[in-house]
C-alpha cells in the first residue's frame, strides 16, 4: 500500500519553508555573490544547476555523477511503460478489446497506440496499460489512493509514461453533439457558439494538466514522459458538408483542436525546460499528431477514424462513444508518431538516477510492477 502523501501544494509550501531556511545558512556560509550562491545551492540541494550540469566538480553523465547519461531509447526502456489517458489512448473504437472491457468500460484495444508501442520496444520492466474511456484530467487527480487510480499505477521504476488527457475536460464529445443534432439551416452558430465555453475549459486545464505532470514526476522523476495531442478530425479544406456539419462547422473544429494541441505542447516545453535548467533526471515531450490521419479524417475515403454513429433513434438521438474515434489504423498512425518519439527524444541530453538504473533488476522490477 502507498503511503498517504501530502497534496502537491501542501508539499510545495512545506518545500518552500526549508528552502528559505536552507538559503539563509547558504547566504551566511558561502561568499555573497551569484555564482557562490548558486554554486552552494546546486550542491546541498542538486537543484538550480544549469543546463545539463550538476553539483560543482562533477562532470555530467560521468562516473562521479548521480545521473547516468542516456540514449532517448534506452532512457525509455530501462524499467516500466506505463499508458495513462483517455479513451483515444485506451483504443475505444478500435476494437479487439481485452477482457472486462464492457465490464469497467475502458475498452482497451490492443490496437491501440501504447500496445504497438509496448510491442515495437524491450521493456526491462514489460507494460501496464491503465488507459480509460471517459477518464478526465481532473478525475485522474480526485482518484489518487483509490483502486485502480491510474496515477498510482506509476513507480519508481516507470522509464516511460505515455499520457493522452484533456479531450473529455473539454468535453469534446458535447461540443460534437450540439454541433452535429441540429438542423444546420435553422440554427446556424451554434457549433461556433460554444467557443468561449470551450476556452475556459481549456483555461481551467492548464492547471490540471500542470498537477498531473506534477504527480507524474514526483513517482517516476527518472521517467520520460510523453504527452500525446489530439487528431484533426476533418480535411485542412473541407470540401462539402459532413451530416449536418457545415464547412464553417469542420474549420471550425479543426481549429479547436489544434488550438488545444498548442496548449499541451506548451505546457510540456516548459515543463522539460525546467527540469533541463535544474540538470535533472526525466523529461517532459510532446507528441504531435494534429496531422497523423492526413487523408484519412472521417470523411474520407479509407477513413481512419469512426463515422458518426447515432443511437436511440426512437428514443432521442445520442452519439455514440465510438464516434470520432479513431481505428485501428489510426491508432497504428498514431503509434507511429509515438515510436519516432521514444527514438529521437527530446532536443537535449537525457538522465536518469544512476543509482536507480543500477538497482532496477528483473526482480525489483517484477516487484514494482504488481
């Protein structure tokens, strides 16, 4: 059993206190200048070093360091995978779903993304694939400490994180149902209309997003991990009306989507900049795949995304969840993304603890894993 953790932001004011007081001592023991002081405070603390560093008198990734340097793919494989998110990294959609999928109602696909991944890649610590429909950013943080809370899945010995959240935050599947019942030539705007409804949301993740991160890292600090974005459902220039959304309608989605994307993507490039500053262990990296389905959105021939599918047409039209999700191939499009990613790394030198590598045999990985 986990033991009970304070909050993040309690964590961070207690961290806080001793910071002040462990600068104080600094200020009086060392001479009183920028690089002293920061010298000193690298030292005690192996944070605040700059870029790729380290405490004074140890060269980065040698034998004398706490990190080891590391290859993008060895840094990812040394010990866990682990598949956080919602139901486009669960597979939902894409059928050929593990057992007791209707049962939780995550329906995870071995189609899907992080199962091609766990199967392109030599895991020393093999794969857990918590991933679930429905599952949002804020939920993934409300259940911590309950069973089968996605974020506890993660541990010490977790290399790789691969985590695709926000879309049911913003409630993407509401948005494309008010959008798509209707009548286009009676209430026209109304797609459009939920705009700034969708921006507060957008605002308010953010901060999810930034706790989630947070979470992550402080389970697994030597892990990589991988933020994954949200497809372009429609064609960059659509050419004609999809049921009954409007060019103006698809544009308009596209946008949103993107618009999202570019909000994760920031939040990661900050996130990782930060742990490159402190010479720390880890990284946080987007995954693009705004464009994997290019030729091959839903209204296209040979689409790899679900059409619109409609239930309860007797009893009130609903969307069904599978709607707009993608396939098998476009889970295999997005696997593809996520491999070069893995392979390539971010644009800097990764770490790991050293000390942590170095213990993470096949029995304490076995252990960790349960």
């Amino acid at each position: 059993m986990r033991a009970p953790r304070l909050g993040r932001r309690g964590t961070v004011l207690a961290a806080a206190a001793g910071s002040m007081v462990l600068l104080l001592v600094l200020a009086l023991a060392v001479p009183v200048t920028r690089d002293g002081l920061a010298g000193a405070w690298c030292s005690a603390t192996g944070t605040g070093c700059a870029p790729g560093g380290g405490p004074p008198g140890e060269e980065p990734g040698s034998a004398d360091d706490w990190r080891l340097a590391m290859e993008p793919v060895e840094a990812a494989t040394w010990g866990h995978y682990l598949a956080l998110g919602d139901s486009y990294s669960s597979g939902d959609g894409a059928g050929d779903y593990r057992s007791g999928a209707g049962d939780d109602g995550c329906y995870r696909s071995e189609n899907a993304y992080p199962a091609r991944t766990s199967e392109a890649f030599a895991f020393s610590g093999g794969f857990g694939f918590v991933a679930c429909s429905k599952h949002k950013g804020a939920q993934l943080l409300e259940e911590i400490g309950e069973e089968d809370a996605q974020l506890d899945a993660i541990g010490e010995y977790t290399s790789l994180v691969s985590l695709g959240i926000g879309g049911n935050d913003l409630g993407f599947t509401p948005v494309l149902r008010t959008c798509m019942v209707r009548v286009p030539l009676v209430s026209g705007g109304v797609c459009q209309g939920q705009e700034e409804d969708i921006d507060r949301r957008m605002r308010a993740f953010d901060d999810t997003l930034e706790d989630i991160i947070a979470e992550v890292r402080d389970r697994a600090p030597d892990a990589r991990l991988l933020l994954v974005g949200y497809p372009r459902l429609f064609p960059e220039d659509p050419s004609g009306m999809y049921y009954t959304l409007t060019v103006e309608d698809q544009a308009w989605l596209n946008e949103t989507v993107r618009r999202f994307n570019d909000r994760l993507r920031a939040t990661a490039r900050e996130a990782d900049r930060e742990i490159a500053e402190q010479g720390d262990v880890g990284s946080v990296e987007f995954v693009d795949t705004y464009t994997a389905l290019k030729g091959h959105e839903v209204s296209a021939e040979g689409a790899w995304l679900n059409g619109v599918v409609l239930e309860g047409l007797t009893d009130g039209i609903r969307v069904d969840r599978s709607s707009f999700h993608p396939t098998a191939e476009g889970q295999r499009a997005f696997a593809r993304r996520v491999r070069t990613q893995v392979e390539e790394g971010p644009d800097r030198e990764l770490y790991a603890t050293r000390e942590t590598v170095d213990s993470a045999g096949p029995e304490v990985l076995a252990r960790d894993l349960d």
